[in-house]
C-alpha cells in the first residue's frame, strides 16, 4: 500500500496545538439529498443482516457453548487469570450480541455474570453457585425462548440474579465507594 | 441523510469475535463498501491497519494481546506511523460513563455501544466522514478535540492556555521534495 500522505492546519497555542487534516474522506459525501424510492444504504445493510438471520441460531449455540466451556474451566481450575478473562468475555460477547441474534433477554442475565466478574475485587469470593446460576439462567432462557412465557420466565430469573449479585458486590466492596457508585448504578453515557 | 460514496472508502474491523466480524462485514457490504479487511486481535490490528492503511477502523475494546484501548494509544501517535489522523470507532459492550471517558482519552473519534444496529453504524461512519473534529495535540494528548460542542453557557477555567496563533499550514515531505530549493 502507498503510504498515506496528509496535509495539516496547525494553529500553535499556549500549552496546545489545534490540528485540522486534510479531510481526505470529503469527496465521498454527497450533499444531493436522498429522493424517496431511492435506495437506502441503511435498509440495505438491514436487508443484509436479516439475510443472515438464518445462522443466528447456529451462532448462538456456539457461543452458548463456549460460555459453558469457560465455567467448566473456572469450576475446575478457579479464577486464573486466563479462566477469568475467558468467562468474562463469553459472558461479555453474548451480553452485545443476543439482541442481534434475536434474543435479547438473554442479554442481561449475560450482563449480570459480567458484572459479577468485572466489580469483585478477589476473584476467589466469588461463589461458585452464582456463577453456575448464572450460566445456566443463560442457557436455559435461550434454550426456552420460543416459549409464550419466555420473556416473562426471562425477566424474573434477570431480576432476581441481579438482586443477589448487587448484595454481594455491594458487601465486596464495601470499603471502595467509587466502585459502588458504578454498581448502584450510572446510565449508559452513549447515545443509541 | 447523507450520501457516501462507500465503495471508496476502506475498513478495516478488529474483533476478535469471529461472528461479529462477520455481521460488521455484512453491514458494511449492505452499505456499498467493497474493502474491507479483518483482524482478530490487537496486534494483528496494528498490523493490518499499517499494512493496508484504513481510512476507518471499526475496533471492538476487549481483545487479546492488546485491547483496542491500546490499539487506539498506539495509533494516536504523531509521526510514529502512516496515519495517526485515522477515524477510530469503538464498538463495545461497554457503555459505562467511565469507559466512554477512558475511549474518549485514548483517541477514539466515535463510541458505539453493541448491540449494534445498521443505523447506528451508518451514523457514526458519517459523523467522521462528513464532519470530522480537527485534532489537538499537548503533552499528554494526541486525537480528536474532545469538546465537540462549544457552549456558550460555559462557566469554568479555560484549561486550554495561550491566545490565538497564525494557522500554519504543514507541508507534507512530498511537496518539500518536490518545492524547489
């Protein structure tokens, strides 16, 4: 590849420098507004993804399976740092990816085992049946959801992990109140 | 809405997610773009994005080897390699104001939080094609100006020091090698 070459602005202040790049990207906006009837490039990309939809399934099984696999190595091992890493990001993974897939009440019991393993400062006290409860409240809420109750069936077994994963990292960290402020709870500071 | 011209543009995704790989690529594609290049973890980001020169990279945060925290520190670094000016776009489960904050600090020019959506990706790409922040550079900071909103109403210390300066135009090393003399 031919090396990127850009021109810059400077303007030099007091402590700082403001940069303005050339705005190589520029040329590939047009300002012709879109007429209706036209093609969205949006709902393309939707089209697109729901075209995919077929595999979603597929996709979940695996990573349902590998959240599994990871606990397995946690009860048989304990939290190394590697079996903890490897939890959290199979938690971490379905918790960004179920609603995608189609199933997004599973996202929060996901949620809830990341914040289990994110907000307990020795990795040790967590207790183990917490962590099967979790993995299985996963589990068995994508593998019941085509039930008529499942969202319901879902959003009680959410709320009630989530209840006893607060009292505990509440209690853990007791003694940290920038840690409890996080838990007890800031909204998301990204936009939709 | 604006109209991009996406078959020009070249991505690059870092996640070491094979099925998010794979449905960003098909957003992408859905979008109109044709280059599209993958890495699955940091490091072989790092690689990628010198290799291929991106003009936007789509990077998740948690990664092995490096995370796209320090992909982002890494590329934000003035003269240190092809592209430091790069649009960065971190998607990520976290949405926490302190991680936000830490993405923000690190150079990232836009967040994104999963689960993601063909809108929300489409807006974030316009947001740094159309309307690009200049950069500013002191000590401990090199990316994207981090007030992207000039409030009138503000009421503080100005922690920026110093007056207003001539804007000096830099010379790429191409055109000093060209300019007689």
């Amino acid at each position: 590849m031919a090396p990127y070459k850009n021109t810059a602005a400077i303007a030099t202040y007091g402590d700082h420098e403001v940069i303005k790049p050339e705005n190589k990207l520029r040329k590939y906006v047009s300002d012709t507004p879109f007429v209706p009837g036209e093609d969205d490039p949006v709902a393309r990309a939707e089209m697109a993804l729901a075209a995919l939809s077929g595999e979603f399934g597929a996709m979940m099984d695996e990573e349902c399976a590998r959240l599994d696999k990871e606990r397995h190595a946690v009860m048989a091992n304990g939290f190394t740092k590697a079996n903890k890493e490897g939890l959290f990001h199979a938690a971490h993974d379905i918790k960004g990816q179920a609603a995608t897939f189609g199933y997004p009440a599973v996202a929060s019991a996901a949620d809830s085992l990341c914040r289990l393993i994110e907000y307990t400062p020795d990795s040790s006290r967590i207790p183990a049946k917490l962590v099967d409860q979790h993995v299985d409240a996963v589990r068995a809420i994508y593998r019941e959801y085509s039930r008529s109750d499942a969202q319901d069936l879902a959003s009680m077994l959410t709320v009630r992990l989530r209840e006893v994963t607060d009292e505990f990292l509440i209690h853990e960290n007791r003694n940290r109140p920038d840690i409890l402020e996080q838990i007890t709870g800031a909204p998301s500071a990204v936009p939709e | 809405m604006v109209r991009i011209d996406f078959n020009r543009l070249r991505f690059l995704v870092i996640d070491d997610n094979a099925h998010m790989r794979r449905m960003l690529r098909t957003l992408l594609h859905g979008f109109g773009a044709r280059e599209v290049y993958e890495a699955e973890d940091g490091a072989a980001g790092l690689e990628a994005f010198t290799h291929y020169i991106p003009d936007i990279i789509i990077t998740d945060w948690a990664m092995p080897i490096f995370d796209g925290l320090e992909l982002a520190q890494m590329i934000r670094q003035p003269g240190a390699n092809a592209n430091p000016y790069v649009a960065i776009i971190m998607l990520t489960g976290h949405s926490e104001k302190k991680r936000v904050t830490a993405a923000r600090d690190a150079g990232v020019t836009e967040f994104l939080a999963k689960p993601i959506s063909a809108k929300g990706l489409y807006q974030r790409i316009v947001n740094v094609v159309a309307n690009p922040r200049p950069f500013i550079k002191t000590k401990t900071y090199f990316g994207p100006d981090r007030r992207r909103n000039a409030n009138a109403a503000y009421v503080g210390p100005e922690r920026r020091k110093g007056g207003k300066a001539d804007t000096i135009r830099q010379t790429t090393l191409l055109e000093k090698v060209r300019s007689p003399g």
